[in-house]
C-alpha cells in the first residue's frame, strides 16, 4: 500500500513555480472566501468527485485543505482505490502556507 507523500509549502511552492504540480483544495467554499491559492482546484471534500481529479499524470497532485488532515485523508483514499498512483500532501494546509508568507490570490 503506497502512502501518501508529505511535502512542505515551501517546496510546494518551487513545484508551482516549475509548473510541476497541481493544488487541489478540498476545503467547503465558505473556507475560499478567506484563503485561497491561485490556479489551485477546488473539489470540496463533502462532495468530492474522483472524475475531477486530473489524469494527466504529468504534474504532481498535491492536495491540501485548512491544517493537512482532510487533504491527507482523500490522497490516501485515492491512493487506496487506485484512482492515483501518488499522492502528496501539503503540511499544514494553507495555515502554514501563510505562516510561511507564502502568495494567496490576495497578494
């Protein structure tokens, strides 16, 4: 069983950058409207569809949410149903993406 790929928002921040990843935000919408990355996909956790997903297979798929729990928890049921063959989670969600003074869609 393969496990989902911790990874911090620094790092997350340099694939972006590379064009080597893609976000995937499974917050509730009432949680964008504070805090949200640019060119990040939002598929919220309480309606998440698995056909939304990418398939490309060409960027890195990094999921994340508030704190890295939610997000932890959907890469790994991606991960144990075969939707994906990696999945990476950003520590800390976007709470530590802006502890790090990280860019928002606000900056």
């Amino acid at each position: 069983m393969s496990n989902v790929i911790e990874v911090d928002p620094e790092t997350v921040k340099s694939w972006i950058d590379q064009g080597e990843a893609q976000i995937i935000d499974v917050r509730e919408d009432q949680e964008l409207a504070s805090y949200s990355l640019v060119g990040a996909l939002h598929i919220p956790m309480s309606m998440f569809d698995v056909e939304a997903v990418p398939k490309d297979g060409h960027k890195k798929l990094v999921f994340m949410c508030a704190h890295g729990m939610r997000s932890l928890q959907v890469g790994q049921y991606l991960l144990d149903n075969n939707h994906v063959s990696e999945a990476y989670n950003m520590t800390g969600g976007v709470a530590a993406w802006a502890g790090a003074g990280l860019p928002s869609d606000a900056t």
